[in-house]
C-alpha cells in the first residue's frame, strides 16, 4: 500500500455523507422500482406497442437535462453578481453542466431510438428537437471551456459569462428553428396527442421523473465535492504531483 | 468613463486592426481566397447547375460562416501574439471601446467578405438579384454583420490567449450563429428569387436578423470587460 493509494482512499470517503448515502440507497431503491414498473409491469401501448417503455428512460432523462441546465444557468448569476461571489456557485455550475450533458446525450439517443420504432425515422427537424441538439452541443462547449486552465475564478467567470450567454442563445435558436420550420410546412408524425394515458404508465412516467431527479441531486452532490478537492489538489500544486508520480514510479 | 471617450477608444481600435489588416494583407490574400474555394468545392460536391441554384444562398452564407471564423482568429491572434491585449487591459482602456473597436473593424471585413461572396453566387451559381432584390440583400448583409462581427468578437475574446482555441472557437461559435445562418439565407433567397420566392417576403427574415444583432451587440459590449479582464 503506497502513500498515493492511501490518500485516494482517503478522497472517495471525503465526497460521502449519511445524508448522501441513503439519499443513494433511496435512488437506488428507486431506479429499481422504476425498471420493474417501466419493463414488466406496465403495459404495452396499444399505438406504440413495447417502444413506449423507452419513454420511462427518456422523458425523465430529459427533464434531468434540462433541471441541470437551469441549476447551471442560476448558480453562474449567483457566481457573477452576488457581491461575495464563492467558487462554491462555480462548482456547483460545472457539475450540474457535466451531470445535464450526460443526460441530454442519453435522450437525445433513446429519442431516436424510440423515434426510428415509432415514426420510422430517427430524427425530424422539429424546433424542439433541433434546440435540444444544439443545447447539448452548447454545453459541451461549456464543458470545454471550463477545462481552458487558469485560476479557478478565471474559469469561473469565463464559464459562468458564457453559461448566461446560453440562456440568451437558446431561445433564439428555439424561435429561429421553429420559423424556419413552420415555413417547410412538414406533415406532423406526432399523431393526435389527445391520447389519454394509462394510469399506470403516467405514474411510472411520474416516477421516473422523481426518481431521476433524486439521482440528479446525489450525483450533483458527490461531483461538487470531488471538484472542490480536485481544486483543492490543483492548488497544493505542481510539487506533490511530482511526488506522487516518483512514489507510483517507485512501487511499480 | 464617459461615451465619447468609449466611442474614442472605439474608434482608434478599429483604425488600428484595419490598418495592421490592410499592411498585413493576411485577410485579402488568405481569407478571401479561402471563401471563394469553398465556393468552387459546394459546386464540386453538389455536381449540378439547378441544385446551386437552388442552394446558392445557404451556401453563400455558410462559407462566411465559416471564414467567420478565420476573420476572428486572425483579430485576436494580433492581439494575443505580443500581449498586446494584456498591455491594453494593464493600461485601463475601456473594454466596451475594445469590443466596439474590434467588432467594427471585423464588420468591415465582413462586408468585403459577402460582397465577393455573392459576386462568386452571381458568377458561378447564378444567382441574379432584381434591383429590389439588391436592396434586400445590402440591407440582409449589413444586418447579419452587425450580429455576426457582436458575436465573433465576444466569443473570440472568450477564447483568446488559452491553449487549444483554433479548435474551441468553432465548437462555441457555430450554435451560436445558427440564426444568423436561418435568418440570412431566407432573407438572401428571396433577394435571389430561389424557386419564385418574391423578394416581399425576404423582409420579415430581417426582424430575426435585427434581435439578433442587438441582443449580441448590447450583451458584448456590456460583458466584455469581465471575459478579458483577468
């Protein structure tokens, strides 16, 4: 057991608490719930047939995504404009982002996914559609901006600038791409969406969305604290690296 | 800091990135010739008179789009290359006077930029604007401008001087100005009368254009300062 082992050791223990801990055992509990609900219990769609179990997945993943991006969006104001700004906010905007983009990834797949089975395409020009693309993108970017270097407030106010730009940006992506659309007048494949749902699927939509959001807070949490020590370790710097790469050279 | 001396300092850094432009030649003997290849390479890759036609003005747009990109590259890698932007920071020039300075003198360029663009349109897809049409089209150029040299210079300045930005300014910049691309190429259409669209039409595109370059131009000049003040 050398000195470097010990010390990660010592890191995972440091980003868990009790709150943390059974905050994850109830979202595990959950996601349980959520697969024996979404996969056996629940019945198949009468329009979309077994397909529709993906939207278990889907339409919370898709709300985690966007519940990330506002969290984002709220913690970079705080960031720039609270007079006592604290790299707190920074941290808190740079997980949720990681965490949003994740997601986003994930819905965007299973969408077409469920797209391909359902309308028999895996992708549409819809407005919402395209803004959900081009958000993704957009953080990605943002993601990549954190990642720049410098100080941590040089990366804080460099991202939390460009998050609020974000906010700005989507909208009128949002507003361009549906003008551009309603011009090319394309046949709606969402057929009639007065539908009523099952009661069973709405409520396992239901807790889908809980669930994944709970998930969303405990990653949220473990993130922020493993960003604060990985700014921590960036700033006792350059020397204990070094010494941690002779320590790894030396027990190898 | 009061306006006119934010217009001053406005004024002397667009004349300088101008003149450093002008005697540098970077933008006319690479720039340029770099947007009227993409030009030759749309027709090399769509293979067919009408369907350049009918592209023509999507394409127009897209290869400023993308010596957009160029153009801010080179803005700050004049900047950046002596510390020059530091020494401006260090020295308490006003940042909304850089971002106003810097914006203009890219907007100039653009201007040069889109006229051989469309000159390239009417020559090589043949496009050919009515009068009215023209009228549209100046009118279409000087507004996606504006918005397009707003944010080019604001996200150029997010990332100047860090490692990596030659790839990073893409990856910010395009979702950026996808409504500029949306709002130009409709409003360039019917200037261009692609597929009868009458010229009528091509105005309301213009509204997009315009809450584009206002929100960019307003939004940079005001969040410039905390972007390079570091």
């Amino acid at each position: 057991m050398t000195a470097a082992s010990v010390d990660t050791n010592r890191r995972e223990r440091v980003t868990g608490t009790s709150f943390t801990r059974g905050l994850g055992a109830v979202t595990l509990v959950g996601i349980a719930w959520l697969v024996l609900f979404g996969l056996v219990v629940t019945p198949a769609d009468v329009n979309q047939g077994e397909s529709v179990r993906i939207m278990y997945a889907h339409v919370p993943g898709a709300w985690l995504a966007y519940l990330a991006f506002v969290v984002t969006a709220i913690s970079s104001a705080m960031y720039l404009f609270r007079r006592t700004r604290s790299l707190v906010w920074d941290r808190i905007a740079g997980a949720s982002a990681e965490i949003g983009v994740l997601f986003m990834g994930i819905s965007l797949v299973t969408g077409s996914l469920w797209g391909r089975l359902t309308w028999g395409t895996f992708w549409t020009w819809d407005a919402r559609l395209t803004t959900t693309a081009f958000l993704f993108i957009t953080y990605v970017g943002y993601l990549a901006v954190r990642n720049l270097g410098g100080t941590h407030h040089q990366r804080a106010r460099r991202s939390a600038v460009l998050a609020l730009l974000a906010v700005l940006e989507i909208p009128l992506v949002h507003f361009s791409v549906e003008l551009w659309n309603s011009l090319h007048q394309e046949a709606s494949v969402v057929g009639n969406t007065d539908v009523t749902m099952d009661g069973l699927m709405l409520f396992t939509l239901f807790l889908g969305v809980i669930v994944f959001t709970l998930m969303y807070v405990w990653m949220l949490m473990h993130r922020q604290r493993s960003l604060t020590l990985q700014d921590m370790v960036d700033d006792i710097g350059l020397d204990v690296a070094l010494a941690a790469r002779r320590a790894e050279a030396g027990s190898s | 800091m009061n306006v006119s001396s934010t217009f001053r300092v406005a004024r002397l850094i667009a004349a300088k990135d101008l003149r450093v432009e002008w005697r540098s030649r970077v933008v006319t003997n690479q720039v340029l010739p770099f947007a009227v290849l993409v030009m030759v390479l749309f027709a090399f890759a769509l293979d067919s008179d009408a369907v350049l036609e009918r592209v023509a003005p999507g394409l127009v747009w897209l290869a400023t789009i993308f010596s957009v990109l160029f153009l801010v590259a080179r803005t700050y890698a004049v900047e950046t290359a002596d510390g020059a932007l530091d020494a401006l920071r260090s020295a308490g020039v006003d940042p909304m006077g850089i971002f106003l300075g810097k914006t203009a003198a890219l907007a100039a360029q653009l201007l040069v930029l889109e006229a051989l663009l469309v000159s390239a349109a009417v020559i090589l897809y043949r496009a050919d604007p009515t009068p009215s049409g023209t009228v549209l089209l100046v009118t279409t150029a000087l507004v996606a401008t504006v918005g397009l040299a707003s944010v080019g210079t604001l996200y150029g300045g997010l990332a100047a001087g860090v490692k990596g930005r030659e790839t990073l300014l893409p990856l910010l910049l395009l979702p950026v100005v996808a409504p500029v691309l949306i709002g130009a190429t409709r409003a360039t259409e019917s200037a261009f009368r692609t597929n009868g669209i009458a010229v009528s039409e091509g105005w309301p595109w213009l509204g997009l254009l315009a809450v584009f370059a206002a929100i960019f131009s307003v939004v940079g000049a005001v969040a410039f300062g905390s972007l390079i003040d570091e």
